[in-house]
C-alpha cells in the first residue's frame, strides 16, 4: 500500500478457497452478502454491472503468466501455511506482517494477483474511450530508445510512438499484468476493441510507461513478471509445429510479432550500458518502481519528481556512467532512491503529458490506516502536481466494505463512532477543492467522468489454475482534471 502497509491492491481480506492443488479455477458465482450501501448523490451511476468480457485463450495466457512466473511458489510444501498467515495478518490489517516478508508477497501474488489482473484489465477496456484522450505521437519526446542511428544523418528521429502514461499507486505485479493484458489487445486507432492479429503491420502500436510506487519490497516480483511477460510460456517438446508457432509472449516488441519486449533479454537487469543499441525495438511497457509510502510525499515537487521518473531513467539509460537504472535492453527499469528526483528542464516534457492515474484496491487503505487528514494532504499534492488532462481511477471494493471510520470508538455524550462512504469522502476532497494551475491565473480541478457503485467481475468457466480463484466484486470512480481561469 501507499499508506502503513504499502499499498498492494489488496486492501482487505479476499474471500478464498482452500489454497491446495485444484487444476482448474472455482469460480464462485455466490454473491457475498452485502450490508445495505448508503446513497451517494453521482451521475452515471450505474449498479448491478459485468466487467467487460475478454475472450477465454486471453484469461488463459494471463493466468499461465502467474502460474509460470511462480511455479515454486504454488507447489511449495508450505504454500497453504504460509497463505494463512497472510490471510490471518490481512484480516487483523497488520499489513507490515503481511506484506513485509518476500515470501508472503510472492504467496499473495500467486493466490490474488492473478484475479485483480484479470479484473483491472477488463476496468480499463471499459474506460478506454476516455484513455484514448492520454496518448498520442507526441506524448513523450524522441530518445536513444526509439531514434534513428546517430550515424544516419540522412534520416529524421523517428517519431514517437503513441503512449499511455501510468502512475500506479499502491501498485504491484497486478497493476502491472493488468496494463500488459490491455496493450497486448489494443492499438490507438481501435483502443475501444482488441486489435485483430491479422491488423496490418503499419498500424501504431501502443506503448506505455509504467511507474509503479509502492512501500513494499516488489522488485524481485516486477521482475519475475516482466521477464514472464515478454518471453514464450514453456511448451512440451512434443508439441506440433503449429502450437510452438502460435506460442507467442504476451507482449512483444513494435517490430514484429516474434520480438522480445526489450530486445535481448539475455541482458542482466542490473548491468550498466552506455547508449543502447538504435536499430533494437522499442520496448511495448517500459516500467519504474519506486519503494515509497505515498502518504511520505508531502508536496508537489516530491510528486512532479515521481511524474518525471521516466525521463531520469532514459536519460540515465543512455549514459554511460555507472547507474543504478538497468541497461536499455532490459525490459524494467527499477529505481528505489531515498527521494523522487524533482523538477528540471529535462523533465518537463514527460510531467506535462496527461497521466492515467490509478489507486486500485489502496485509497480505502489510505484512509483507514492512514487517516483522513494524511490521505487528505496525499490526494492534493497529488492534485498539485498532476498534469492538466489526467485521469484519475480509484477502484476499491463496494458498498459498506469500503466505508470509513472516523472518530474514536465511542464520541462524547457516548455517541459511536461516523462512518463514510469511501467514494463520498473521495468526491468531497476532489470536487470541492480548485487548486493552483501552472500559469499566472490559471486553476484546476477535478470533474467526475463516470461511477460505478458496484461491479462484478467473472473469470468464467473452462480456465486452469493450480488452486481456486473467486470472482470479485468493484466500485469504480473516474475523474478528470481539467484547467480553467481563475475568472470561470
């Protein structure tokens, strides 16, 4: 979580199955019972819906990700102890016991992650028309990573390719599978329907930057993944010429559909390099992960600096002195440094593009370990610092699940303890408050795009996994930032 326990997305207990050796997923359609949810005044309130449905080979090669990238996780002898005391520590919100060991988050990822993936990436194939807004050729400016050859003088730098910028607070190797599962499916000129396979080559293909921010030690997990993402899942030997041809990563690079995401991935992820290698595709998700309490980062220029950590990481990339950002060819490029690098020349182009923001299964978390004062300080220097045209997508689970405490257990005059709605709280920080713009006069503010009160999403039926997986319920809350005069 950003907060106390480092924001994962799994903020409060998940409802499960007993984690032993199932080969094939349980997906309950019992709907849990739910207290009665208080009325919140929105418009595009829509209750009762289905995530967006993606095709069963699709479900399927996201969970073999999960199932391949912790493979010795899931049969290890103490999978089932381990997962409940991970289960214990989550329903008592001891979230440092929780998510503190390594091996209790490789636990919760390989028990977890799969279903918020699945789930987050139907989210965003729902708002797609809205992230359409975010990218476009000129959404970050030319860099080793995708120019022409410096000894070409006879060609221009080619031109950026259209890109979805991302800050994921909280985030994790859900958030990440998640935005890969959406890229593998879209193109900017059909981001409203998966891209057809057959699509001609000369059609853009969408990246993304990815920063990840979280207080917990997901690097070693990022990783795993990413490597997971953009290599063939393993294949028998005695497969048909036909399966081993269609055996494809998830994620490939912009030059051909059997490229790897970063271009050698034999490549350490911890060497340093001097220019990379021009004539290498462009990676299709470049991603960052900062180890952060989001709830540490006080002011605007701290979470400008978070906005500009792609930039840091290509312009280190591209030098030749020693670094602790990984070589060009390696697909992520993790950082972990005591402060956000602030604003500079350098990197005001990146922190001047639109950003989706997401806070999926955290902000509830936020506010209820965190406080209502600390998380309210958080959402407006996060407002701060957000470029104008920004989506912001807080996901959390519905109704009275999601509600927050305030006050002592017993007030004066022996009255309990007020609880809010997590979403009503959340429009009371965003809606009602305008803050400083970049120019002289200039304001902004947040405007809500749509609201879902309550949302579920169902892997179906026919999918493998070595232990049960349970569909899950949502609500989902979208907003804008958008500038006006301080005379409007």
């Amino acid at each position: 979580m950003a907060g106390k326990k480092g924001a994962t997305g799994s903020k409060s207990k998940p409802k499960t199955s007993n984690g032993g050796s199932k080969k094939t997923t349980k997906n309950s359609n019992a709907k849990t019972p739910d207290k009665k949810s208080p009325n919140i005044s929105s418009h595009n309130l829509q209750t009762t819906e289905q995530a967006p449905e993606q095709s069963r080979k699709h479900r399927q090669h996201v969970l073999d990700i999960f199932r391949h990238a912790f493979a010795e996780t899931l049969t290890s002898p103490d999978f089932t102890s381990t997962l409940q005391s991970v289960k214990q520590a989550l329903f008592d919100r001891d979230f440092a016991k929780a998510f503190s060991d390594p091996h209790h988050l490789e636990v919760y990822a390989a028990r977890w992650s799969p279903t918020r993936a699945l789930c987050y990436s139907a989210v965003l194939e729902g708002i797609a028309e809205h992230l359409c807004d975010l990218y476009s050729p000129g959404t970050l400016s030319p860099s080793p990573l995708h120019s022409s050859s410096s000894l070409d003088t006879t060609t221009t730098p080619t031109p950026p390719p259209p890109t979805l910028p991302v800050l994921s607070i909280g985030g994790g190797p859900a958030e990440l599978v998640a935005l890969a599962s959406f890229l593998s499916q879209h193109t900017p000129s059909s981001s409203s329907s998966p891209s057809s396979p057959s699509a001609p080559s000369s059609t853009p293909v969408l990246h993304s930057t990815l920063t990840l921010l979280d207080s917990g030690p997901y690097t070693p997990l990022i990783n795993t993944l990413t490597t997971a993402l953009t290599t063939p899942r393993p294949i028998s030997q005695y497969a048909s010429a036909a399966a081993k041809e269609a055996n494809v990563p998830l994620l490939s690079a912009s030059s051909g559909p059997s490229s790897s995401l970063g271009g050698d991935n034999s490549s350490s992820s911890n060497s340093s390099s001097s220019s990379p290698d021009a004539t290498q595709p462009r990676r299709r998700l470049e991603t960052v992960f900062l180890q952060r309490d989001a709830l540490s980062l006080l002011d605007r220029e701290e979470w400008r600096g978070v906005f500009s950590l792609h930039t840091a990481s290509a312009s280190a990339s591209s030098s030749s002195s020693p670094s602790s950002l990984s070589a060009a060819a390696s697909t992520t490029t993790t950082i972990v440094p005591p402060t956000p690098p602030t604003t500079t020349t350098a990197t005001a182009k990146i922190q001047t593009a639109p950003h989706l923001i997401t806070l999926l299964f955290t902000l509830n978390e936020l506010f209820t370990a965190g406080g209502l004062a600390p998380t309210t300080r958080f959402l407006l220097a996060l407002t701060d610092a957000a470029p104008v045209g920004s989506l912001l997508l807080v996901v959390d689970s519905p109704g009275s699940y999601s509600e927050v405490v305030i006050g002592d257990t017993q007030g004066k005059d022996g009255k309990k303890k007020r609880e809010y709605p997590m979403g009503w709280l959340l429009d009371r920080v965003l809606l009602d408050t305008e803050r400083e713009g970049d120019g002289e006069d200039d304001k902004k503010r947040w405007v809500k795009v749509e609201e879902k009160e309550s949302v579920w999403f169902r892997l179906g039926t026919g999918l493998e996994y070595p232990i049960g997986l349970e569909d899950m319920r949502y609500q989902m809350h979208l907003y804008r930032l958008d500038a006006f005069t301080g005379s409007s």
